[in-house]
C-alpha cells in the first residue's frame, strides 16, 4: 500500500532525488569497475544531449543531478565497492577524481559555476569531516567504530561521511512533519481519503513507514555491499506498548512482513524494543526468528547483560544494545546538584561512559558475545564519542543527531582508542554519590523487575510516549 500509494503521489523534487539516488546505486554499487568511466561518460553523454532541448525546470534538475552524483564521487561512498578496501582490485583516488572533474567541466559548459562552487564547498567540508576520519581508520584497523545518524532527516549528508546506520522514534518522525508542514499535511488529507475507516493509529504507522522505507532504501546498497555488516534502519516500535510482550513482538513481525514486500527482500531494519521486563521476552521472540533489535532506552551495565544474553541465544544476525548517554547523564547530575556538588555537570558527563566501559567489559571480554554490539547515542557532547572509541575485536557504534556531528567535525580532533581507559578514583567517588549511577553501573544493582521503574527509562518512555500521543493527535 505505501508503495503504491508514494508512486502516484511523488512530487517532481522526489522524482528527481529518486533519478539521482537510482544514478548512485547504478554507478557506485553496481558497476564492474572496469566500466566505471565508460559509464560515466555515458551519464555525461546521456544528459548533454538531454540538456540543450529541455524546459528551464528540468535544466535545473539535470545540474542538481549531476552535482550530487559528483559530491557522492568525492564523499566517503565509493569505499564500499569501488574502493573496497578489503578488494586488492580497486580504483584509485585519481581515476575517481578525473571523472567528478569531467562532470564539473560539463556543468561550468551549462553556464553552472555557482552549482559547481557550492559543490566543491561541501566537498572539502567532507574531506575535513572527522566522521569521515574515523570511518576511514575503522577501514584501516586502527580502530573498530561505525557511526549512525540520530535522525530521520540529513541520511544523505551522514553517508557521505561514512554514517552505516539511521535511527527513528516517533520524537523523531514527529519533527520530520512539523518541518515540512506543506508536503506531510497533503500526506495525511491523501491517506485519510484513501482509507476512510483507518484509524489515527494506522494513518500514523504509514507515514512512519514512508519515512523509514525512504531511508531503508537510501541505506541499502551499502547493505548488500557489505552483506548485511552495515546499512541498517533502526525503527521505534509504538512505545505505549512498552509492558505487553507480545503486542511489541506482533508489531514488528507485521512491520518486518510489509517491509519485506515493499524491498522485496529482508529488510534492512532493526527494531527498537524498550529495555524493559516486557522487552526482555518481545526480544526472546523476535531474535528467535532471526529478527535484529535495537534495545532501546537503556542506560544500565544490567539491561545489557540481560538483554545481551538474550540476543546470544537468539539467530539474527546483528542487534545493538544502547547506551542513551544523555538519558543517563542528566538526571545524574541534577542529582549531584541536588547533593551540593559545584561541578556536577563535568562529573555527569563520565557516568555513560564508565557503563559504555563496564559493559563492554562484561559482554565482550569475559561473555565473548558476538550477536550483539554496543550503541552510544542520545549523545550531549563530542567526549561521548571519544569515550566509545575501540581498537577491540567487538566494534562500538555511535549514533550522532545532526547538530552533534557538526559539533564533533568542528574542530580537527585526535582519535585515541580509550575503551580500557579507567575512569579516575575521584571521579567515580563523586558519581557513587548518585543513586542512579550506582543502579546503572553496579551489577546487579537492577533486577529485570527494576528495569521498569529505574528513573531515566520511566522519563524516556514518557518523553517517547507524549510525542507519540502529539503525533497521533495529529492524524485525527
């Protein structure tokens, strides 16, 4: 239904990302490198006859088209196939840099320098990313992160810089509305008239899948690039449902069920199950039928170990269990304040990263698992990164909200693997001071039984569940 629905209803500026998105694909991920400049040279002549007998409008969108296909030229995807770096067969940064040279100079012929100028900006803002430098050490083996986009807008952006994975929540789709209020209210007039009897619930379900199969399919080359490895969506589960196990588990077998007929394959998706005692079952389930998770507010060495034991003795390939940094961080430290400490909010911002520690410790070290991987987001500052960064054997992803990515390739930074790295004595005796932090950080400080009531995932569900309620609100 989404699919068919999306085709009669595509704006021009959708069929257009689509022609550029389908021109990618065609030349980045399914090109024989042996033809690659034949192929370019074949794009190039395909629109330079195109262009002299167009409308302005389509010139317009020719120019947009080959300037994004030559910024991607000179991004961080080519690495996938063309310049796999575990492929001794590869091409090398000039012949791909000739051939986005070649497109510059047919777009300055079409009178488009500016284009070109913007273009040439933003390529050397990707070349500076550290992002970028770190997917790029992460192919060298200096280090073992991959990085995600906390969002569900600016995937195209984060993938330039070597992003492998996108998140959603309904804060989150919820926002992707009320940015563009044009387009998404004649999304909702069209579906409420194409499905009179359909509930707020279904209607908001739709527009949440079309959001998330526009980004599933934007990510997947990279996933069958890597067979599986990379290129994944993480989707939110309604969040009122965070008690009932099976209403979770049937939820994502229908979402995995429509997903998998709109790509006509596995989908590229995990789904994000509450760290709760319900969760612990819905992800027993799930897992059991070879279904990836994201366990999802979560900020406790003991979610994970649950939760990770669980995921072991399941059959998906790949789930991730978060750290939501900033869920923990912050009522820690306004704790702290509330105990009188004048540097509060400096000692908080370590409390995530010692349980990121302890539990990579406890699950990768001494457990050995390999079914699930840790995830730092809900992300405050550039040291939530620092402190996630690895040279292990278990890799330790990172999902970033686009101001925070900004943030973190401001400056030029080091990166420095500091996963064994002890958090100081005097640190540490500070945060004992809070209750949460001791709950979050000793093992067995939270029963299963406590998961429910420990204070940042009774705060985050409620945070979830209100927006989701807006949300629905809206589609009434």
């Amino acid at each position: 239904m989404v699919a068919s629905w999306l085709s009669k209803n595509t704006s021009m500026a959708e069929m257009t990302k689509t022609e550029w998105h389908d021109l990618r694909e065609r030349l980045l991920f399914k090109t024989d490198l042996s033809a690659f400049s034949n192929e370019c040279e074949h794009v190039r002549k395909h629109y330079g006859d195109e262009f002299p007998r167009s409308s302005e409008a389509r010139k317009l969108e020719i120019g947009a088209i080959l300037s994004e296909l030559t910024l991607d030229l000179l991004s961080y995807l080519p690495r996938w196939r063309l310049q796999d770096p575990a492929n001794p067969v590869r091409l090398s940064d000039e012949e791909i840099r000739e051939q986005a040279e070649r497109n510059c100079r047919l777009l300055v012929c079409w009178g488009m320098e500016n284009k070109v100028e913007s273009m040439r900006s933003a390529a050397r803002a990707i070349a500076r990313s550290n992002l970028l430098k770190l997917s790029r050490m992460t192919d060298l083996g200096l280090i073992n992160n991959r990085w995600g986009n906390d969002a569900a807008v600016g995937l195209t952006d984060a993938v330039r810089r070597g992003a492998v994975l996108v998140t959603t929540n309904p804060i989150m789709i919820n926002a992707v509305r009320k940015d563009d209020p044009a387009t998404w209210d004649r999304v909702r007039e069209e579906f409420k008239r194409a499905l009179p009897g359909s509930s707020p619930e279904q209607r908001a379900s739709l527009m949440t899948m079309s959001v998330v199969l526009e980004n599933c399919r934007e990510l997947r080359p990279i996933y069958e690039a890597t067979k599986g490895a990379y290129g994944y969506v993480s989707l939110q589960i309604n969040p009122r449902a965070n008690r009932e196990a099976s209403r979770m588990a049937e939820e994502v077998e229908d979402l995995y069920d429509r997903l998998t007929q709109e790509l006509h394959g596995p989908p590229n998706a995990v789904f994000k199950i509450p760290a709760t005692r319900a969760g612990l079952e819905a992800v027993r389930r799930l897992t059991s039928k070879g279904i990836g998770c994201t366990v999802t507010v979560n900020c406790s060495v003991d979610q994970n170990l649950a939760f990770g034991e669980v995921i072991e003795q399941g059959c998906a390939r790949l789930s991730f269990l978060v750290v939501m940094t900033g869920r923990l961080d912050d009522p820690i430290r306004d704790e702290l304040r509330e105990r009188g400490l004048t540097d509060a909010s400096q000692v908080a911002k370590w409390a995530s990263t010692a349980v990121l520690r302890r539990s990579y410790e406890l699950l990768y070290r001494q457990k050995k698992y390999k079914k699930s991987a840790l995830l730092t987001a809900s992300l405050r500052g550039p040291w939530n990164i620092e402190g996630s960064i690895t040279n292990e054997e278990a890799p330790v992803f990172i999902t970033c909200f686009p101001d925070k990515a900004r943030e973190y390739d401001s400056v030029e930074r080091e990166m420095t693997a500091r996963i064994r790295e002890e958090i100081p004595d005097e640190l540490m005796t500070k945060l004992m001071r809070s209750r949460i932090f001791r709950q979050a950080y000793e093992a067995g400080g939270l029963t299963p039984d406590g998961f429910d009531t420990f204070y940042p995932v009774v705060a985050t569900l409620d945070a979830f569940s209100k927006s989701y309620d807006e949300f629905l609100e809206y589609n009434r």
